[in-house]
C-alpha cells in the first residue's frame, strides 16, 4: 500500500497554506489569518489593489487548508465577498476592494452556509429614507475580527438586493454553536434593521448576476475541500492500517480492509477527475451559465455520495480510534460529511437537476452514440 498522493493544485500557494495549517495544527494561533496571508486578495482584481488571481489559485489555499483538517472561511471571506463586491458601481467596488486587500475591513457574507447565496433568509422593505431588513440567518460565521457583514437580500419580494452593513449596526447573534466540521456558527435575527440608502450597494441585474457568480465559485471550491479532503482521508487511513497491528500482523495484510481502502481510491480518482472538470468549464465559462451550473449540481451530487461512503469507510478501518476528534482522520470524515450540505445538500441540488430535465425534456445524463 502506497500512501502517496500528487497535490492537486501545486505551487508555491499550496505550500504556504500546507505550512500555515501544519504550524496551526500544532500550536493553534489567534488573529485573522485571512488578512495576514493576504488571501483575500487573490480574485481582487490588480486595477482595485488584488493579485488577479483565479479561481485555481483560491482552490490551492483550500487544499492546503483542507489537507490538515484546518478550518477557515476561506470560501466565503475570499471568493464570495469579492465576488459580490464587484456588483456595485466601479467606484464604489474599487474602494472597498482597496480596502478589503489593505486589510482596512474584514468583509464576511451575512447568509447561512447550509444554502446557496440565491436563495436568501433576508428580505427587504425601500423605505422613503433607506431600507429596512428582516429575517433569520442561521449557521453564518461571523468571526470576531469580522467588520462589516455583506447581506444578500430580496428587495421589495421582486428583486435580489446586497447590503454593506457595520459591523456594529447588527444585533447580538441570538444563538452560538459549533457545527459538525468545528465551525463557530451564529444565528442572527433581524427584525427591520434601519439603513441608509448607501447601504445598498447593487440591486437587480447586477446583484443577480454577482450571486450566481459567487454561487458558482463557492460550489467549486466546496468540490475541492471535499477532494483535498477526501485525499488526506485515505492517506491517513493507509497509514493507521500500515501502523497498526492484530494478531502479530499489520492490519494492511488483511485483504478485506485492502480492497476496500482499493474502492475509496477509486472514488478518488473519480471525485478527481470531475473537480479538474469542473474547475475547467468554470474558467471557460466565466463563472457563469446555465451548462456551468448543471456541471457543478452534477459534480456535487457525486461528490456528497462518495464522500460520505469514503467517511464511514475510514471511520469504520480506524475502529474506536475513528470516534475520536482527537484524530485527524475523524475531523476529515466530518468535514467530507458536512461538506454535503454546504450551500444547498445533494437532495436540493438533485431536485433543481431534475426539475431542469423536465423543463428541456433531456436526460440528466445523455447516452453516447454506439
């Protein structure tokens, strides 16, 4: 048995992340990583202060991160917010793009993780000096060096809407827990939260189309957590197997757990293989459209399902271990488990599938010509 895996996305950001969360691993560390490393930068653009990167630069962070079971809201802080940043008009978006890669503000998206950015929990009223928010946002993550919150919202029950709101304007989270992969998650209630019209950064066309794009960006690099994931998973699991003894032999020799450590590999390969995809058709897409979003529904669909096969399997090979957060490949198996349901779960992505096969009369899945 081999445990030697090939990274995904290598260069020189996989091994500052790898570094970062091997040393935070070891001897956990306070302050806002994501400003320090200056991760929140990689898809500003250069004109607005950023690095310019892609969507593939971000997914390397995410791999290193997600290699050594290391939680940051990397997606959310770095892929979303400056996504929907860009809704707003040039200006505007260039100042607080300048200010997000300054490490002026800390942007967090105000939306609950378990649903995707286009179906906000928000709802807003245009009053005749400002705007007034209401709904509950449950499991987000607002971290306490967090300064301003990015709201998506359905204005007037007729057009998607994003609010840029301070930090200090909302009102004290009204529950606090952890959720299944180690997340500190809030729920936060308001309840006609008064702000000026400045607070409105983008409305409409342009606020839908930002959400569909940070939607889509969020997805994939989901798929990519859950195969860097996946990948330390069967890593860990080869190694406990190679370590561990019964009855005088290493647990490795024992045929049953072999071939069935052969089937996670192979689920790999496949989960692999539909990421590298995906990420492909997102940058030739742009981001965006209709055959994008089916690629990425499809893609998680799979995903969920090998992930959560490959998570018992591993907890299952490690015995009494497996139970136990102490162990890396415990928390692994409950972030492959919580990635499920990270902006919106297979079975919601699964009734959109269908529902879009229904409408065009086409088979999710067409055969090829004999």
């Amino acid at each position: 048995m081999s445990s030697s895996f090939p990274p995904l996305f290598p260069g020189m950001l996989l091994d500052a992340a790898s570094r970062y969360a091997q040393d935070q691993a070891a001897a956990p560390q306070a302050g806002d990583a994501i400003a320090q490393m200056g991760w929140a930068c990689t898809l500003v653009p250069e004109a607005a202060g950023g690095v310019g990167g892609s969507l593939t630069d971000l997914a390397a962070i995410v791999e290193g991160l997600a290699t050594h079971g290391v939680q940051l809201p990397v997606v959310e802080r770095c892929a979303v917010v400056p996504l929907l940043l860009q809704a707003a008009a040039p200006e505007v978006a260039r100042r607080w793009l300048q200010a997000l890669c300054e490490g002026d503000v800390a942007v967090a998206p105000l939306a609950a993780l378990a649903d995707p950015l286009d179906q906000p929990a928000v709802t807003a009223r245009h009053l005749d000096i400002g705007f007034a928010l209401t709904g509950l946002v449950r499991g987000t993550q607002l971290s306490a060096d967090v300064s301003h919150a990015l709201v998506p919202a359905l204005l007037d029950g007729a057009e998607p809407a994003l609010f840029l709101i301070e930090r200090e304007r909302l009102p004290a989270p009204a529950a606090r827990y952890r959720s299944m992969e180690g997340r500190e998650a809030v729920d936060v209630r308001l309840e006609d939260l008064a702000l000026p019209e400045g607070a409105c950064l983008a409305r409409g066309a342009a606020a839908r189309a930002a959400l569909e794009q940070a939607d889509n960006a969020a997805l994939a690099l989901t798929l990519a957590d859950t195969v860097a994931a996946l990948a330390a998973l069967i890593q860990r699991t080869i190694a406990h197997l190679q370590e561990r003894r019964q009855f005088g032999v290493a647990l490795a020799s024992f045929q049953v757990l072999r071939h069935r450590t052969a089937d996670m590999y192979v689920r790999f390969l496949g989960a692999r293989g539909l990421l590298l995809h995906a990420l492909g058709e997102h940058q030739s897409a742009g981001g965006a459209g209709p055959a994008l979003r089916r690629t990425l529904r499809l893609a998680k669909l799979s995903l969920a399902e090998t992930a959560r096969a490959c998570a018992e399997a591993a907890i299952q090979m490690h015995g009494g271990m497996g139970m136990s957060e102490e162990v890396l490949a415990t928390r692994l198996a409950q972030r492959l488990l919580a990635s499920e349901f990270r902006y919106g779960d297979r079975l919601y992505h699964a009734m959109h599938l269908h529902g879009h096969a229904a409408a065009t009369s086409q088979p999710l899945l067409s055969k090829s010509a004999p």
